[in-house]
C-alpha cells in the first residue's frame, strides 16, 4: 500500500512538473507567435497609411509593465491610461505587475536575473545603476518623435534630462513640494497664530500640548518624511537643503546644516510629534490630523484632495516657520520638494523596445492628464490640454498662486541620487525624532556618510 | 547493513542528489558571498575587484561595531530568556501528574506557528506609547514607568529581542519535552530510591542528559540571534535611527538600499564566519565536557579497580 501511495505521489509530481514545462513552452510558442504577428503588423502598418482616428498604431504585442497600483492617487492615473490606450493602440495588451514598495529590490532582481519588464517605473538612483548595466533605453528619439519633448513644461525640463543630457525616463509628475498642513479649526479654538517664527511654533506646540493635542503628526516609520522636515528646517538657512549635499556641493558640517539639526531636536525635546513617531506608519498619522487628534502634518501638495474632502475649509497649509521674522518672509520663495529624471523607462532587449518606448511616452501623457482631471493637481510634467473634473482644492489655488515666484526647490528624498547619503539621512533624521540622540552625534554620521 | 555500507554506488547515489542540492543552494552561494566582497559591485554586471577595500571600510564604520554589539546583546537576552524558560516549562510539564498539561504544552507553541509578522505587529500595538497596552496597564496600575519602548534608543533592541524570545521559546521548549520524554522514567525511579527530590533529580539526571538537546538549542538560539533582522525590519526599520541594526540589517542596507552589493557581501562574509565560530565554540565546548567526564569517570574506574 506504502510503495502504491509513493508510486502515485511520484507520477503526480512528475506529470506536474511536465505540465508546468508545456505551459512555459506553449506559453514560449504563443510568445514567439505574437512577436511574428507582431512583425507581420509591423509590415502591414508600414504599407498602411492611414489609420483611423484617434488610433496611433495598430501594432500587436503584449507589453509587462511595472508601474505603481497602490492607492487612489496611482490607480486612478493607470486605469485612465489603460483606457486611452484601448483607443490609440488597440492591439497593444498591458499585463501589469503592482510595483513592490521595497527600495526597488524586485525591479534590481529583474534587471540582474534579465528579466526586466518591458515598461517599468524607475527612480533616479536606480537610472545610475541600470545606464551602468544597459538595462535602460535611451528615449531621446521617442520623446521627439511622439513629441513627448515638446510637451514638457519649461519648468519641468530639469525632470526630463538626465544628469549626462539623454532621457531615461518618461516623466508624468511635475515639480512637487512639501506641504506644512495645519488644521485650521484647531488653531481658531485655541487662539493659536499660524507660526511665523520658531519661538512662535514653540509658543503654539506649548498650547497644543496643553491641551491634549498633538502638535505634529508625523509618519516617522517612512524615513522619507523625516528628512524632509529637516530639509525643510535648512532651507530656512540655507535654500539648497539637502540637494546641496546631494550634489557634492556641501557638507554636513556646514553651519545651515547645524542649526536645522539643532532646531530639529528643540522641537523635538518640546514635544512636536506624537510619543511613537518612529513607529507611526503614513494611514496612522493622516488619521491623526484628518480626526483633530494632530494639529499640524507634513506631506506633498498631493494631500490637498485628501485633506480638503475630509476637513473641507478647516484644512489649510502655511508658509515654513523660519529663525525670525525677515527669513520667514524671504523664505516664503524657498521650498522643499522638487522633481527629478524619473518615472515609466523602457528596457533595452524588450522584444518590442520601440513600441514600449511609445507606450511608455503615452502612458506618462494620459497619466498627467488624469491627475489635473481627477487627481485635483496642476502639477504634472506635460503640457496637457484638460479641464479637471472638478475644481481645484482652494489649498492647491493658493499653491499654484505662489508657484511663479519661487525661487528654488530642493530634492525629495526618493530623488536624491547619492544613495548611502539618502539611506543615511533616512535613517539620521529618524534618529532625530528621539530627544536623547545629540544633533552632533547626527551631523557627525551625516557626514561620514557624505565621505563614503 | 554491512553489505549496504559495502556497496559504494549505492552510497554516491543516495548522498549525491542531497549533495549536490547543498553544494548549488548552498556553499556556492556562500563563495559567492566571499568572491564578490572583494569586489566595488552594484548588483548588475561584473564589478571592480577592490581588493580589501570594503572590509577596510566595513572596519571603520561605526554601524558595523553597532550592529555586532547589538547582535551580541540580542543573541544573549533570546538565548538566556529562551532556555531558562523552556526547561522550567518541558520539566514542569513533563510531570505526569500535572493537570492541564496538554493545553500548556499547546499554549507554549502557539507563538511559534504565528507569522513573524503578525507578532510584530501584535507586539507594536502593545508597545506603543500613546495607545499600547502595555503603558496603558502600567498607567492603571498608577506605576511611572510608561515610556517609548520602541524609541529608545538604549532599550530598543532589548524590547525587540524580547519579542523574538517569545515567539520562539515555544520552539526550545518542543525541543527539551522531546529530549526529556526520550529519558527512561528508570533513571527517576532510581534517583527517587536514593532519597533524591524531585529537583535534584531534574538537576542531576534530566538536564545532564539533556546535554546534546541543549548544544541544538543553544546553537539555533545564538546563531538565529547573531544574524537577526526580521523583527528589526518590521518593527523599528533598524531605528530609532541604526539603534537596532544587526550585521544582517546592515547587509540589507548596503546592498538593497544602497546598491553596494560589495560592501553588502563583506558585511555577510563576516557573518558567515561570525555563525561557523559559534558552532566551532560551542562543538569544542560540550566536546571538551564529554572528553572531561569520559576521564573523569576512567580515573574514577581505575581508583576503584586498584582499591
């Protein structure tokens, strides 16, 4: 019975393992089928001229894409893409694998392993990287022939171009900023002035916490957030924050860099944040301010949907606090945030580089025009010609108001290129949020890890 | 038996597929390790051979002595939480006379059935400073000892090892109750004749027998507390700060963060060699204790032969 049972067990596992091998060989089969159809087409769209309209090409393929699916703000923006592509290029199938919120692990292990998608999003360390290797196209023929390049905003050319001049990658989000919330409701009730200066922001924690509301609300388990309320706190002294020492340009001895740490640790010491705030992931802290528990929160401009359909008109953003009065004022055209040469790349040994290069460039399009139709921000890369839905938050009014007069803008974490500095000031400003680890003791690591 | 041992083919063939899955899965990957991390390499192409450089570098870094300290200490708080605890509860349970013995025996494992995950999250949530149970007990209780447990950055690895312990002391303690129930129960009747208590015979019989069952559970203790990391990544991110890296946590940050895959493979080199002197030490420990009675009692024996 004993050796029946194996027996079995072996004819099972190995008709298994057969089947699994047929599937990858028809599936090579029906690959290897659709890259000829694909050829064939090729050859029939050339010998036809016209196409009907609004159809871009009639090529075959099915194209892997590696795109981000998490949330209202990146589903949104695909699913449109999705059904504009249905339009312009109808026999052009997206098979889409969510993109893994893992400092790019997966993507590496494609790109090391030769399986990269067709289509993938990329970050700017990461571009680094894979121009080193060929595992990304140069799109600078595409991007003229689709007239992607044309499309760009002028104030958005400094996202398209890499560092050595090529495009890498089809961007779709515009220059962005940090945006200092306050609840507005919170400051009316406990007759708080919005904070010009850090003794005022002292002034109004003091009251806040005396009142059983928590001063800041910060999401301190995601180290990108950390550093980018010391960049904001830098920039009060110094405007080139931490992109300076991003690009090689400043150290973290520097007296900027110094007293923003040192500001840091005051306001943490004064009780800014809530008592867990390493721990405190992105839905708890949102949650925090979105109930009244939190009087302040710190996140992009792409918050103000969010932020406005839950707390209507009480929700506003202010100006960063600054040492004094007259900085406060100067500092009102200084931000952080920024954009960088990022978004949807192509890989090189795609069966089908060209039209995923083409895809590429109009999924990013489809994608600016979904977030000022849906996503309720004006700040997207392109030049597109759409309405929104509805109209803009006010908070994002106000922005796009001061947006002409600024002077400069920094770099968001993820787009820092320097990628033991960005790990370093992740992990550094982290450590800032506790009050017994010395401003020293940071500036001291920051800067070793500028020397790596 | 003899016969089979006789027959070399059939050796070779039975060992060889296990052979040959250790050698690819394995130490392959483990030369792999030691190659690369002489090499400046991003994880894509064939990188530049540097030398010495990244262990040079890895010398240096304050993270690098951070994180064995903090491998130390949290190899040691598992350990001696683990073990001190699952032999008081295999003993106190292996008494047949004790009632509810099987729902004690379920309830010690439970944890270790438990996703790592959903632990640490249990665990944070019991942690947390502002909504925790844990502070909120020490409140009702009117006892001043609430605090960031997690946020610490002296405690931190403390709390996170203690975490760990939890969850796997059920995994110790299996080991042991299978180690005492394979103790003949002649042993205790005889220590019972002698006039023995029931402690000194757990002292004198049970945890001397139990010496092979304990190297298992202190290498698995000290080699899984060396090169810790998952708890670390769920519930503190290596933080606040890098209070709570390991040489593991540093690995992943080098190579997965940084791109220094390089850097990375010497931090893993030196934790391959950190775990092979664990065993080596505790081997030639209990190796050396064997050796010591078997002389003892030789000694012993000779004395009584020439009385």
């Amino acid at each position: 019975m004993r050796k029946l049972t194996a027996l079995v067990l072996c004819g099972v596992l190995c008709i298994s393992t057969l089947v699994g091998c047929s599937k990858k060989a028809n599936n090579e089969k029906a690959e290897n089928k659709t890259t000829n159809t694909t050829e064939t087409t090729t050859t029939t769209t050339e010998e036809t001229e016209a196409l009907p309209e609004g159809v871009l090409s009639e090529e075959k393929a099915t194209l892997k894409i590696y795109a981000q699916y998490a949330d209202e703000d990146t589903k949104v923006p695909y699913d449109y893409a999705v059904e504009q592509l249905k339009v312009a290029y109808p026999n052009v199938t997206l098979e889409l694998e969510p993109q893994a919120q893992d400092d790019g692990q997966k993507l590496m292990t494609y790109a090391a392993t030769g399986n990269l998608p067709d289509i993938y999003q990329v970050a700017l360390a990461q571009i680094e990287n894979f121009k080193q290797s060929g595992n990304i196209m140069v799109l600078n023929d595409v991007a003229k022939s689709t007239g992607f390049e044309d499309k760009v905003f002028d104030s958005a050319k400094n996202i398209l171009y890499n560092e050595d001049g090529n495009i890498y990658a089809f961007p779709y989000a515009g220059n962005e900023y940090v945006v200092w919330y306050y609840n507005k409701a919170i400051f009316e009730k406990y007759n708080v002035e919005v904070p010009k200066t850090f003794d005022q922001l002292l002034t109004a924690i003091e009251t806040f916490k005396a009142n059983g509301i928590v001063p800041m609300s910060m999401f301190g388990a995601e180290g990108w957030i950390t550093a980018a309320m010391y960049d904001v706190l830098a920039t009060r002294w110094d405007a080139g924050g931490i992109a300076k020492l991003d690009n090689g340009e400043g150290t973290a001895k520097e007296d900027a860099y110094a007293k923003a740490a040192d500001m840091l640790h005051t306001l943490v010491k004064a009780g800014m944040f809530q008592g867990s705030v390493t721990t405190t992931n992105y839905d708890q802290a949102s949650e925090m301010f979105l109930n009244g528990e939190a009087a302040m929160f710190l996140n992009g401009q792409w918050y103000m949907t969010d932020a406005t359909n839950k707390l209507g008109d009480d929700v506003d953003w202010m100006y960063y606090p600054s040492y004094d009065e007259a900085s406060y004022e100067a500092g009102k055209t200084v931000w952080s945030g920024g954009g960088a040469a990022a978004g949807y790349a192509v890989n090189p040994n795609s069966k089908n580089a060209e039209l995923a290069a083409k895809v590429a460039a109009f999924l990013s399009e489809k994608y600016c025009e979904a977030k000022v139709m849906y996503r309720g921000t004006p700040l997207v890369a392109l030049d597109v010609d759409v309405q929104p839905e509805t109209e803009f938050p006010a908070m994002m009014k106000k922005l796009q108001a001061d947006l002409p007069a600024i002077t400069s803008i920094t770099k968001f974490d993820w787009h820092l290129s320097n990628a033991t500095f960005k790990t370093a000031l992740e992990d550094q400003t982290k450590y800032l949020m506790i009050e017994d680890y010395t401003p020293e003791e940071f500036i001291k690591e920051l800067n070793n890890a500028l020397q790596q | 038996m003899k016969k089979f041992y006789s027959n070399k083919i059939a050796i070779v063939l039975f060992a060889l597929p296990a052979l040959a899955l250790f050698t690819v899965m394995v130490f392959y990957p483990i030369v792999q390790v030691f190659l690369k991390s002489f090499y400046d390499w991003n994880g894509l192409g064939s990188g530049t051979f540097i030398g010495l450089d990244n262990y040079t570098t890895l010398f240096k870094d304050t993270v690098f002595h951070l994180s064995n300290k903090n491998a130390l200490i949290f190899a040691i708080v598992i350990t001696v939480f683990q073990m001190t605890l699952a032999t008081i509860f295999s003993i106190v349970v292996s008494n047949k006379k004790m009632k509810g013995r099987g729902f004690l025996r379920v309830s010690y494992f439970i944890p270790v059935v438990l996703s790592v995950t959903v632990v640490c999250q249990l665990w944070l949530a019991i942690l947390n400073t502002d909504t925790g149970l844990l502070n909120a007990i020490f409140k009702a209780l009117g006892i001043d000892f609430q605090q960031n447990w997690l946020a610490n950055r002296h405690k931190a690895i403390y709390v996170i090892a203690f975490v760990n312990a939890w969850q796997w002391m059920g995994y110790q303690f299996a080991l042991l109750m299978a180690g005492i129930k394979s103790i003949p129960s002649d042993y205790y009747e005889a220590a019972k004749i002698d006039g023995a208590s029931s402690i000194m015979a757990h002292r004198k019989v049970t945890i001397p027998l139990l010496k092979e069952t304990y190297k298992i559970c202190l290498t698995i203790s000290l080699t899984g507390g060396v090169k810790a990391f998952t708890e670390m990544f769920i519930m503190t991110k290596g933080g606040p700060g890098n209070a709570t890296y390991t040489l593991t946590y540093l690995m992943y940050k080098a190579a997965f963060r940084e791109f220094r895959y390089g850097y990375g493979m010497a931090a893993a080199s030196m934790l391959v060699l950190q775990c092979l002197a664990i065993i080596l030490i505790i081997n030639w420990l209990f190796r050396d204790k064997e050796e010591r009675s078997e002389r003892k009692c030789n000694k012993r024996m000779a004395r009584q032969l020439s009385q």
